[in-house]
C-alpha cells in the first residue's frame, strides 16, 4: 500500500517541486496543477510506482486523476487486486 509520504517523495524525485509548494501540507484533495504538476509528471510518478513497486495502472486510468487522493486511492486498488 502506497502511503502519502511515500507518494510526496515519488513526486520530488520524478519531477521536482515548485518553490512556492508545500507538499508536507495538507495536499490530498489539491488538485495536481495547483501543486505544479502537469500530466506529463503524474504519468513519470506513476511509471516511477511501477517499477518501484510492481503495480501496474492503466494509462488511462492515470488520465483521469487530479489529486494525490484519486492517485493513492488508484494505485492501492491496483495494488490490493494484484495481491488479491
């Protein structure tokens, strides 16, 4: 299971963070532009969940996430029916 902390790391590392963000703050339901985030970054996190923790998304799943809510809540029930 995925956890926020671990989804703010994959986000700095994949695709840096703006000055003006705070990603410690309360980020789950703040839509990902507003963090500074395009698609582009969220694909890169998502293929960086891949091949860190073998779960694999649809693409066009991932394409429809706007918050690091919907994206947990996405890869953990991938996670969950892989395991299952």
């Amino acid at each position: 299971m995925l956890t926020l902390d671990e989804l703010r790391n994959l986000l700095r590392e994949s695709a840096g963070v703006d000055e003006e963000v705070d990603l410690d703050g309360e980020i789950l339901d703040t839509a990902f532009d507003e963090l500074g985030y395009d698609s582009i970054a969220v694909i890169e996190t998502v293929a960086r969940i891949t091949r860190d923790h073998g779960v694999r998304v649809e693409d066009d799943a991932v394409a429809d996430v706007r918050t690091p809510r919907e994206l947990l809540d996405l890869v953990n029930a991938a996670s969950s029916v892989r395991a299952g």
